[in-house]
C-alpha cells in the first residue's frame, strides 16, 4: 500500500511536456523568480556606523520630541534591516514610524510607511496584511489627492492580485497607474508599472505584449540612469518571458545578467531568483540532473535570507526532479515539504479577501465613531448654554428649555437617520460576507479545473482516478460554499438540497447519470459549516467508491442517502443495491478514500458500522455536531 502510495505522490508532481502558455507548475516557479524591490539600493562602505547612526537620530529625537525626525529614522532603519535581508525587524520598524506618524496626524509620511509596510508583507509571504496596509495607504492618499500616492497603490495592488492568481484584475489595476503616471512624467514609477504590468500579462497569455511591456521598464531604467534592483528585476523578469517562448539562450542570458549584478552589488537576495530560473530552463529541457543543484541552491539562500514566500513552488521542483532521477525517497520528502508550504499559500489568499473586507469595515465604524464624537461635542456646547440660561433671568432660563427640546427632537430625528445609516452598512456587511463566499467557490472551481488539465495529461490509471477523487472533494467543498451565498443564513447549509447537488455533481463526474439513481430520504436539515464540510466529504467519498466498484455490469442500481437527528445526535446512512462485499476480499483502490473517512468521522467524534446485505450499507452516529 505505501508503494502504491509513493507512486500516485510523484506522479502528481512530474513534469508534462511543455505548453504554449505557462502551466499552473510553471506558473508558481514563476512567481517566485521576480525580485521584490521596487526601489534602488545603495552599498555602503560601513554599515555598521550607518546603523549606530540611525540609533542616535533616533535617541535625540525622542529627546527633543522632534517626531517627523524620529519616524524618519525609524523607517531609514527599517530600510538598512531590508538591505540586509532581516525584514522582521524591518517590518518591527515600519510599525514604530506608523505609531510616530499616527499620533502626530502627519498623513502624508504616514501613508507612504503603509506602502513600505506592504511591500516588506509581501516579501515575507503574507499577502493579507500586504493587501491591509496598501488598502489604508491608498484611502490616505485618496483623501489627500496625492495623485503620484494613489498610482503607487495601484501597483502594490497589481502585485498582490499577481499573487493571489488575479492576473486581469491586477493588469487593469496596473493600466489605471500608468495612466496616471504617463500623465504626470513619474518614469520611475512608470517603469514599475510596466514590469508589474508584464508579470501579469505572462500569465494571461500574452507573451507579447509582456515582452513588449518588460522592454519598456528596461529602457526607461536604462534613460534614468539606474543599473542596480530594479534593472536587475527587469532581466530576471525578460528570462522568464523568454523561457516561455522557448528562446532559451535568451533566457539564459538575462538571467547570468540579474546574478552578476546582484553579485556586484553584493546582495545575496537577488541572487536567488535567477538561480532558481536556471534550474528551472534545465527542467523544461528535460536536463534534470544539471537542474537539481540550481534549485538546491536556490533553496538554500532563501532559507538564509529568511524570503521564504516561495519555497514551497522551489520544494516542487526538487520533489520532480529527484522523481525524474528515480530517487523516490527524496522525491517524496519534497514533495511534502511542498503540499505543506503550498496549502499555507492558498491560506494567504483567502486571508488577504478576508483582511479587504475588514478594512472596509473598520472604515464604516470609524465613520459612526466620528458621527458620534461630534454628537457628544455638540451635546456639550448645547449643555454650556443651557447652564449660561440658568444664571441669567427667567425668561433667558424658559428660552433654554425651549432651546433644549427643540434640539433633543433634532437629535431624535438624528438618530433616526443613524439608525436607518446602520441598518444599510448591516446589509452591505452581508453583501460583502456573500462575495467572500462567492470568490472562495470560484477559487475552488478554478482548483477543480487545474486539477482536471493537470490529470488530462496523465497517462497512468491509477495517477487519474486519484486526480478525479481530488475534483470531487473540491467540488464538494465548492458546492457549500455556493450554498452560502445563495441562501439567507450566511453560517449554516441546508444539507438535502446540498446532498441533490452533490449527487448531480458526482453522477456527471462519472457520466452514470442513465445508469445510477441517487434518492435522498431526510427532512430539511440545517447544519453548521464546520460540521457540513466533514459530512459532504464522507458522502462525496461513499458515493464515489458505490460508483466506481458497486455496479460493475450494466444493470441500473439505486443509491440511498438519509441523514437525521435524534437525542442530541446525528445518523448517516449511505446505502446501496450494489453487488455488496464478499468476506475476505481486499479492498479495491489506493484506500485513501477510506482512511479520509475514517479520520473525518473521528473528527466529529463518531462511529461507523457497515452491513453487506442485499448491496452496502454504511452507518454512521456523530455526537460532535452544530445545528444552525
């Protein structure tokens, strides 16, 4: 069984031949090989006196409360723990200058500390908090109309939807900020611009216009003179365009130009993308053991530079090429390594939707904050004149009052307002909880097709019907997430109407439609999403296995599922007609299908038992369940 195992494990992560257009392998190897500066840096002779420099401006301004002079120096030390490959410290200092510029209402220094906060976030890999601190520096430079603040967000915005897979959003995010700094001569923005602009075009397809787009930021580099990070980022970024279209000289070649450079500006960072490229030309030219020792080294220096952002797409590639090496061992232990770095990846995604819509929120709430702050500021200018009425004369005291409930009918209808101002942002909330739920089911239906391509071009049996088990359990984790957005209670499922779907997904994925029925015999039964999801699966796993080995010959076959509760208690019943199990013979298939079941059940603290009389029927009693 554990060789049967290792077996399907590499053949999910070989390599196919090569297409036109980057596969989503080739893609993630992409995504890594582009350098994260977007600013030039400078070598200094003596860093050490560079650093104790900026402790000292740090000390004697705190001495002198000359804020605008200490949030400079905390970001300028910011900058030298970057140049110096240590950004948690950097993003620690980042933090300080935002406190500084926070209580000192300096808006402008403040919104330009959240844009570097973001792009060190997104050197560290987490793209959710990224997309929090560009999102509250774009909002700051809107309310100023920094036109040049607001282009600069658009491109920090490109670049995180590049890494959430949103290539036509990220592309139109960038066309709006070379608008902009077209209009207003910003070059070296603009040159930032078109290379994020190609990054994105590369993965739409159009190799093209990224080439085309890539060579601009390279000659507007080139006019203003500058030779290090950016230009060095532009080369790696040519390579990587070139190696998709196959000129793999070309690529080579620009990539030898981006190390070379990063060598004499003596950061090892840049370094690691085009070793990392290089390894992968030899990948895609079916040169694996001239491969292997790039990726090695590629993944050497990002774990001593502490960028690990993309280390998992790295582990990959080893995990293939040890596979392609016949050394499975290895293989297997990259290959590991790799799911685990890949699913904290596709959390990132999901976080960064989750940290846009807190954004938004907080911004209403501190709206209603400010509302009510100048409610209470006017309560008390009105409660000074009353009290300058009552040391006056009587009839100065009577007009008060009068003053007094003309004004509380005022505030009355206010509140009114408020209220009904509320009730709209409630709604909005829900509205935004939905897409959340709706971006999330396209996620996993994108998820779903890449794993169908992926398994369209395998040819071992066993290496598809694994790929087919995978769709069927992203699409039925898909379907509840539909559910949700669909229905009127944002935190349960309807689990009949969820159990229809599911059966028609799984019956089209099998083409029984003619041949199977399924009949789901329950009341409507709402339950909580943390238990909805085990349950779908089990059932996506039971129905799949009834399928696939219940029905061998052509007869028609009937399938039943029922699901109740009773005495604080759920039961499943997933039966069928099917030509059961004869005592004794082993089970069919890898028998993943059947230890995930057993792991989920144990997970609502429940028991299986089967019965194989007149077909298969399989039994189960949870206790650990939510109704909603």
């Amino acid at each position: 069984m554990k060789r049967l195992l290792l077996s399907v494990v590499l053949a999910c992560v070989s390599w196919s031949s090569l297409p036109q257009t980057p596969s989503q392998n080739q893609e993630d190897s992409l995504k890594g090989s582009y350098l994260n500066s977007d600013k030039t840096i400078a070598k200094h002779r003596d860093t050490l006196v560079e650093y104790n420099n900026f402790k000292k401006t740090i000390q004697l301004s705190e001495k002198k409360k000359d804020f605008e002079t200490l949030g400079q120096a905390y970001r300028d030390l910011a900058k030298w723990h970057e140049n110096h490959t240590v950004l948690d410290s950097s993003i620690v200092y980042l933090q300080k200058a935002i406190s500084v510029y926070k209580k000192q209402e300096l808006t402008k220094p403040l919104a330009d500390t959240y844009l570097l906060l973001a792009t060190n976030y997104s050197g560290t890999a987490e793209y959710d908090l990224g997309s929090e601190a560009v999102f509250k520096a774009l909002a700051l430079y809107e309310k100023a109309n920094d036109k040049r603040g607001i282009a600069q967000c658009y491109t920090k915005i490109c670049d995180l939807l590049y890494y959430s897979d949103s290539y036509a959003e990220g592309a139109q995010y960038c066309e709006k900020a070379i608008a902009i700094q077209e209009k207003l001569g910003y070059d070296e923005d603009l040159a930032l611009s078109y290379r994020r602009l190609a990054e994105n075009q590369l993965f739409l397809g159009d190799l093209e216009k990224s080439l085309s787009s890539m060579n601009r930021a390279i000659n507007l580099y080139q006019k203003l003179g500058i030779v290090d990070a950016p230009l060095l980022a532009c080369y790696n970024g040519r390579g990587n365009i070139y190696k998709y279209m196959e000129r793999y000289d070309d690529a080579i070649a620009d990539y030898n130009r981006c190390y070379e450079g990063a060598k004499k500006i003596g950061l090892l960072r840049y370094t690691m993308p085009p070793t990392a490229n290089i390894g992968h030309v030899y990948i895609l030219q079916g040169k694996y053991a001239e491969a292997l020792p790039y990726n090695l080294k590629a993944i050497e220096i990002m774990k001593r530079i502490g960028n690990t952002k993309n280390l998992w797409e790295n582990y990959m590639h080893v995990s293939s090429i040890y596979s392609e090496l016949g050394d499975y061992k290895n293989a297997l232990k990259y290959h590991e390594l790799y799911e685990q770095g890949h699913t904290e990846y596709l959390n990132t995604i999901i976080a960064r939707q989750d940290s846009e819509l807190q954004v938004k929120y907080e911004t209403a709430q501190k709206d209603m904050e400010i509302l009510n702050q100048e409610a209470k500021i006017s309560q008390q200018r009105k409660t000074q004149i009353l009290y300058i009425g009552i040391a006056g004369l009587l009839a100065i005291i009577l007009f008060g009052m009068y003053f007094t409930l003309k004004n509380i009918r005022k505030k009355r209808k206010a509140l009114s307002q408020l209220n009904v101002e509320l009730d709209a942002k409630n709604k909005q909330n829900e509205l935004l909880l939905k897409e959340i739920h709706h971006r999330v089911k396209n996620n996993l239906e994108m998820v779903k097709s890449l794993i169908a391509l992926q398994s369209a071009k395998l040819e071992d049996g066993a290496s598809k019907e694994a790929m087919l088990a995978s769709q069927n359990r992203v699409q039925s984790m898909g379907i509840i997430h539909q559910k949700l957005y669909q229905g009127e209670n944002l935190g349960s499922i309807e689990m009949k109407d969820y159990f229809v779907n599911l059966s028609e997904g799984v019956l089209d994925t099998f083409n029984a439609e003619e041949k199977v029925k399924i009949e789901c015999a329950m009341d409507n039964l709402n339950l909580d999403v943390d238990t909805a999801v085990p349950i779908g699966l089990i059932v996506n796993e039971l129905l799949t296995n009834a399928l696939k080995y219940a029905f061998p010959t052509t007869e028609k076959g009937l399938i039943n599922i029922s699901l109740k509760e009773e005495n604080d208690a759920l039961f499943l019943k997933v039966s069928d007609n099917g030509i059961g199990k004869t005592e004794g013979t082993k089970p069919k298939g890898t028998g993943f299908g059947t230890q995930l079941i057993h792991l989920l059940t144990q997970q609502l603290n429940g028991t299986i038992s089967e019965d194989y009389n007149n077909g298969t029927a399989v039994l189960f009693h949870f206790k650990n369940f939510k109704t909603a």
